[in-house]
C-alpha cells in the first residue's frame, strides 16, 4: 500500500512537470482573479467615498421634483418650509435643436444655471457673465467650442422657442454636470430621439415665468450615497413632498 501511494505521488508530479507551462498558466489565472476580487473588496468603499465628496462638493440634489405643468417661482419657498427640508431651488430644462458653425444641427438638454444645488464644476473657460452666455458639457464638446455661437433651430416649435429670451448664445466655457454622471446624455422626442450635449445658461437667458423642475436636499440625509441611512432619509421625506 506505501509502495502504491509513493507511485502515485511520483506520477502526479511527473504530469506536473510535464504540464509545468499550462500549471503556471492556471496558478496565475487563479491568482490573478483572487487579486482582482480582493482589489475590488478593498475599493469599493475608496470609490463610494470619492463619489460622495464629488456630490456634496457641489451639492447634488436629494430629490428632484418634476411637473408637466409648470411649478410656480414661489414653490422652492413653500418646500424651503417643509420639516426636514434643507434648501429648495427652482430650475428650468428643456431640450432644444441648435445650429453650430458650419450648419450642423445637434439636440441639447438646456438647463438654467443653479447656485445652490446641483452646481456645476467649470472644466475650461469661464462661466456666463450675461444672459447671452452659456457653457458646454465638458465630455462631449471640444475646447474649440468656446468663443462660437449656438443658435436656436428654426425646426424647434414656436412654444420652444419662445421658452428662451434669445436666439443665439455664446458658449464661454465647458462644464461637468453632477446631473450626467455617465456619458449617456438621455433621449428626447426631438430629432432622432438622442439628446448629444447639455448646455448651461443663466436664468435669464430664459423667458418662461415658470420652473420645470425643484431641487431639493434634506437635512437629515448625512448618511453616505447608497447607505441603508442615506435611503432611509430620503425616502422618510418623500410623502411629506408629494
């Protein structure tokens, strides 16, 4: 019975060093897959942290309120009054079909420039210092961007064109969005139903007497992004905002 298992020993490692290439080949196959799960158990918590000093940094929105109808300029300050509410902004969007120099013809997700939430980070240039200004998304357009005009299409609809107090405005700077966290821009019902940038522009480059949407952030939500505490205080609040 010894004499059988010292054979048996001998033949296993006499396939092992026949076979040494394809044995390396599998330890480190094995080995590397142990390090990259490894890797990723102790990075995840460094990337959640990243992502949430990038949000309150610049003060990504808890809730984002959204009406068809239009929500009037005084309710951010009836929300600013609800228990637990920490600030409340008001914000318009909508998309629109620009002309860029030399003709082309592009959908974009226009979006008033807030200064409380959801603040945007300049990447190149500089921000707007009037209503005829705005600011490009960083990811999607090139630096040559700056200093040309986008001009509103004459294919956008009458009620969208007057929506906007101009027609034209100059792009001054780049920008990134903690709106857009990916590159997918979202679909539109305009053009070929794909939205391929956003701009920035001040409030007043707006003519609507109306808000499409209210950001708001709560004062409970300390808890970390995609927290048990951080989902309890949001959804705590839900109710009382509807």
């Amino acid at each position: 019975m010894k004499r059988g298992m010292q054979t048996w020993h001998k033949n296993q490692w006499r396939e092992v060093w026949k076979t040494f290439g394809r044995f390396l080949s599998i330890l480190a196959i094995v080995a590397l897959g142990v390090g990259t799960f490894s890797g990723l158990k102790v990075t995840q918590d460094a990337m959640v942290d990243t992502a949430d000093q990038y949000f309150r940094q610049y003060a990504m929105f808890d809730e984002k309120l959204i009406s068809t109808m239009g929500l009037e300029k005084e309710d951010p300050a009836v929300f600013a009054a609800i228990d637990g509410v920490q600030a409340a902004e008001g914000a318009i969007s909508m998309d629109v079909l620009v002309t860029v120099e030399g003709g082309a013809s592009y959908v974009v997700a226009a979006h008033s420039i807030t200064n409380q939430i959801n603040r945007i980070k300049l990447a190149a240039g500089r921000m707007p210092q009037n209503d005829r200004e705005c600011v490009g998304d960083a990811r999607m357009l090139p630096k040559s961007m700056i200093g040309t005009q986008i001009k509103l299409s004459a294919e956008n609809d009458e009620d969208t064109k007057d929506a906007f107090a101009y027609d034209a405005y100059t792009v001054v700077g780049l920008v990134d969005s903690t709106a857009y966290l990916n590159v997918e821009r979202g679909t539109t019902k305009l053009a070929n139903g794909k939205i391929t940038a956003f701009v920035y522009l001040p409030e007043g480059a707006f003519s609507t007497d109306y808000y499409t949407e209210i950001y708001i952030t709560l004062k409970n939500a300390d808890g970390r992004i995609f927290s048990d505490a951080y989902d309890e205080a949001v959804a705590a609040l839900e109710d009382p905002l509807k």
